[in-house]
C-alpha cells in the first residue's frame, strides 16, 4: 500500500509540475502516472550505478565542502534521472537540466515529507 501511495503522490507532483516550473511538459495525469512509473524503474534498475559513480566523481569536493557536497549527490542523481525518463517519453518533456534540478529537488522535498508522515504513523 504504501508503495502506490508513493507511485500516485510522484504521480501527482509530475502532473502539476508544468504550473509550478518553466520548461516541463506533460500531457495529463495519465503521462503523469507512466512517467512515475518509469521514473520508479529506472531508479531500480540504474539509480544505484548511477548514485555509486556520483559518489566516486564528488569524493574531491565532498572532502572539500567538508562533506556538505554529499547532500547535493541524491539530487543530482534524481536530475539525470527524471531527465531520462523524459527523453523516453513522448508524453512528459523537460527542456533543460535547469528545471529537471528544480523537479527534483521538489520531488525530494515531497518524499521527505511522505517519509516523515509515514515514520510518526508507525510511531503512534
């Protein structure tokens, strides 16, 4: 249950991002709801490659920023991610790297909140 929650909750944040962002097109909630999905795929079958090379490439900058780059990793991995699945789609485009950050980094704030909700209900 909680993973459809997750899958229309991503669903909903792609279907209003075209409002909220320039530079994002998608054609309805039902583009919305396969490009969750994809999204979802692809951060199974290639987001951990994709977060491990990440990490090896900001070992340099992380040390540097005394390990405050480290927060920008998962964001950064999301980017390439949901641009991705745009370029996959016919349905959903993001045209530039630039709104595809600010997807994520919205899709990030949205799945902290949902992560953070969850963690108080199993608490209670």
């Amino acid at each position: 249950m909680s993973l459809l929650r997750k899958w229309l909750a991503v669903s909903l944040v792609l279907a209003v991002a075209p409002q909220l962002i320039d530079g994002i097109v998608i054609d309805g909630f039902g583009a919305a709801a396969k490009a969750a999905l994809l999204y979802g795929l692809l951060y199974v079958l290639v987001g951990w490659l994709l977060s491990g090379l990440f990490f090896v490439l900001s070992l340099v900058p992380g040390v540097l920023t005394l390990g405050l780059f480290f927060l920008v990793v998962p964001v950064l991995v999301h980017t390439v991610l949901l641009k991705w699945t745009a370029d996959l789609m016919d349905s959903f485009a993001i045209h530039s790297w630039w709104s595809a950050f600010l997807l994520s980094v919205v899709l990030g704030v949205v799945n902290f909140l949902f992560d953070g909700r969850r963690k108080r209900a199993r608490d209670d």
